[in-house]
C-alpha cells in the first residue's frame, strides 16, 4: 500500500471565523428564589426567537462596559508517587462559579442585591423608597439571568444565556458618590446548586442566527457548526 496522501491543512484545522462570538450587548435580570426558575420554552419559541420572560424577573439596566465576568475558581487535589513525575491521580475538590458586574443604574433590582433586600422592598422608580441597614444582615438567595447579544453573518440575533437558579451576593465594592463619576454598585454573586434543577448554572445557545448556521439552511458550516 502507498503512503495515504494528507489532509490539507484547512480540512484538519476546520476554522471558522462565523462562530466567533462577541457580547454585543447584554441583560442581566434577577428574581427572588419564590420565582420559578426558566427552562427552554420559557426563554426561546419553537423558531429560536426569544420571548417575554414571565414575571418576577427584574431587569438590572445599564452596566460600565466592563460587561459581566463570570469565574470560575477550579480547586485540584493531586496524588503524587515516587515513580512518577506527573500526578498519579487527580480530583476536582471545588468548582465554584461567580458573576461580578456594576449596575449604573439606580433600579430596584440593582439597590436590592447590593443591600441583600427581597426584590419587593422597593417600589417602581419615582416612588418612595426606604430601607434600613439590619442589625443583622440579610442576604437572601436569588435567581439571575444573563443574556448576551450578538447577530450572525446572516444578521439575525444569536443569543448566548447563562441562568444562575440559586445565587447570593459574596462581595460588593464600595458605593462612591462623587461628581465626576455616576453613582455604581458593584456586586459579585456566587452560583450555588439548586436541588430541585441539579444545577448552579444552565447555559443555552440560540435563535435565529444560530440556526441559520445549520447544515442545510443555506448559512451553515460544514459541519453545522456548534457551541
């Protein structure tokens, strides 16, 4: 037998830049826990076009363009042997997700995870707010969800969703009030797992521009693309 003729270098690559992906812009909205946490069919149609969401959820508004950082601090035990100079064995001890961004915006959803109040304290904008600091702190769990927008070679949407169904607040910078700055309130929360989902994080791919990459649909890799 010959020797087999190579691939070319594009085929073994399989680059393609139509999946490169960028957070065009994006929404954050949380819920209190008594807020039933999102599947699929409550965020996208059958089409892949992003609904109305149900009620209970909160938009956070305008964010500095740091735009949000999720990180994930990954913990590793290793067994090690004198015979060999790589571990012989390795285990994740932790792996814990969190979610930090600063809303601009003075918004009840944003007052209320920065001062760990239930999202109902606090009225519509332009009603009274009030609240005081407890002798004891508060720092109920909620649900979040992040939605990044970005739009195809075809130009339609393609959305990119992180939902977090059970996450608190664990670290907040201070809130500065100043006149050459807006008035922020960084928040950093952690995903905890929710016993009911079996997760602490669910993440979907989605509408019309994604399955305009299909295979077939006339704007698909070759391989119909992926996540």
């Amino acid at each position: 037998m010959g020797t087999p003729t190579p691939p070319p270098f594009d085929q073994v690559a399989d680059l393609h830049n139509e999946l490169i992906r960028k957070a065009l812009s994006s929404a954050i909205l949380a819920a209190d826990l008594d807020t039933p946490p999102l599947a699929v069919a409550d965020l996208f149609d059958t089409d892949g076009n992003l609904k109305t969401l149900p009620e209970g959820y909160l938009a956070i508004g305008l964010t500095t363009d740091d735009g949000i950082t999720f990180s994930s601090d990954l913990s590793i035990s290793n067994v090690t042997s004198a015979q060999s100079v790589e571990p012989s064995r390795s285990d994740v001890d932790s792996d814990t997700l969190t979610a930090q961004f600063v809303p601009q915006e003075t918004r009840q959803a944003g007052i209320a995870l920065y001062e760990g109040l239930p999202l109902a304290t606090l009225g519509d904008v332009g009603t009274q707010w009030t609240w005081d600091r407890p002798a004891t702190p508060l720092n109920p769990y909620r649900r979040l969800l992040f939605i990044a927008l970005d739009y195809g070679d075809s130009g339609l949407p393609i959305y990119v969703v992180k939902h977090l169904p059970r996450a608190r607040l664990t670290d907040r910078d201070d809130e500065q009030w100043a006149r050459s700055d807006e008035t922020n309130r960084s928040v950093t929360l952690t995903a905890y797992r929710d016993s009911t989902l079996g997760t602490s994080c669910r993440n979907w791919v989605d509408g019309p521009g994604w399955r305009a990459m299909a295979a077939g649909s006339g704007g698909g890799t070759e391989d119909g693309g992926g996540a």
